[in-house]
C-alpha cells in the first residue's frame, strides 16, 4: 500500500503497491524550504490517520536532520517530529533518511530542477562554494528501500538511503554545464557545509542487488534526466 502519488510513490510503486502488509507513506511536504504551518500540520494529519492501520510503515525523511544550518528550519523540524511521532505510536516501522532525490518530476523545488533552469534559461543564481550535496537516482531509492523492508534490515531503526558520497556544488554546476552545452550565469558567496552520512546499510543493500555507485554516477545521472 502506497500513500503519494508524486516523485517517491511512483518509483516505489512496482515493489509495493500490491502489498497488504506494508504502508510506504510518500506523501507530504516537498519543499524544504516551506513556512506555511498548514501544510506541515496537513502531512501530520494524513501521517496519524495512516499509522491507525496497524501496518509496517515505510516513512521518507530527510538527511538534512545531520545539516546544522538547517537545524531550527520548519522543514527539519518538522521531520523529526514526524520521526518521534511515527517511534512512538508504530509497533513496525523503518524510517528512510533521502538525500537529494533526482528523477523526472515537474517540482520546483528539487536543486537539480532549479539549476536546469537557472542554466536552460541563463537566470542568474548564487553558488555556494563550501556546500556539498548527496544525490542519488529515484529508482535506486525504491530498490534499495525493497530489499531493506524485503529482508527486513532496516526494520525499528533509522536508515540513509544515499549515494556512498556527496559532491560539492561547484563541481555539480560544472557537470550540469557539461550535460547542458551552456554556461551557467551564477555569483559565488563563500558560504556552505559539508556533513558526512552513514550509507553502510543501504550499501549493503545496493551490493545485494547488483546496484554500484561509480565515479561516473553523478554524471550519468544528471545525462538520465536533463541530457538532451
């Protein structure tokens, strides 16, 4: 059973969608950078109304919980809310931290489509020099949370779901100039953060079903979605 019909819920939909005994929420707030409390307050409300089902709950956060200049953000507040919310009243849960998602969605919001069109249209953006991001493919999220819930390896616990390293912006800018033909029009401000996440679960996983994660990962997944 899947909750969502966005960018998660249908990657996910081929291992779960015929399952009566597992829940995969994949609903809710999309935008990180959202201040509206309604639409925290909406995702809450569908989250309790689905943990009354009793059933093995699959719940998407985010890395950014380890991101101290996003700590007292709504939106990672909010996702440790919902992390407590779900360890306290769910007797069967796995919580699936997600890095920067990147597969074919219309949202706004994803870094990935905001630097498309920022370097598409030659809009002018700010480059931070000391950020790192973590991206990894939709549809290996979805393989990976399968054989996790599959074999029950990330059953009770909190599990990152992300590509074994993250890169530093710049250098992702230079590869979207590279998959794109076009310069990218951008103003650099020395500004940023590095943090570390621990993947060896999920690896371990990724390994089990043949799935690997080269040097030519980012490139080859930035060609997958915006090569033209």
């Amino acid at each position: 059973m899947i909750i969502g019909n966005g960018l998660l819920a249908q990657a996910c939909a081929p291992h779960f969608r015929l399952r009566d005994d597992v829940l995969v929420f994949a609903s809710g707030v999309s935008n990180s950078r959202e201040t509206r409390a309604e639409e925290y307050a909406r995702e809450q409300a569908m989250l309790e109304e689905a943990l009354k089902l009793d059933l093995f709950t699959v719940y998407f956060s985010s890395c950014s919980v380890h991101d101290a200049e996003l700590a007292h953000t709504p939106y990672v507040q909010h996702k440790r809310a919902m992390e407590a919310l779900i360890t306290a009243r769910s007797r069967q849960m796995a919580i699936i931290r997600l890095p920067q998602v990147v597969g074919s969605t219309p949202n706004p919001y994803t870094l990935t489509n905001y630097l498309n069109e920022q370097i598409t249209e030659g809009k002018p953006f700010q480059l931070w020099l000391r950020a790192w991001r973590n991206l990894i493919d939709v549809e290996d999220v979805a393989a990976i949370v399968a054989q996790l819930i599959d074999h029950h390896w990330a059953d009770g616990v909190i599990t990152n779901v992300a590509c074994p390293f993250s890169v530093p912006v710049p250098e992702l800018v230079h590869t979207f100039e590279q998959v794109l033909g076009q310069r990218a029009n951008y103003t650099e401000v020395d500004a940023g953060d590095h943090y570390q996440l621990d993947v060896e679960l999920s690896m371990a996983a990724a390994r089990a079903i043949g799935l690997e994660f080269g040097s030519d990962y980012i490139i080859n997944l930035i060609r997958k979605y915006y090569g033209h």
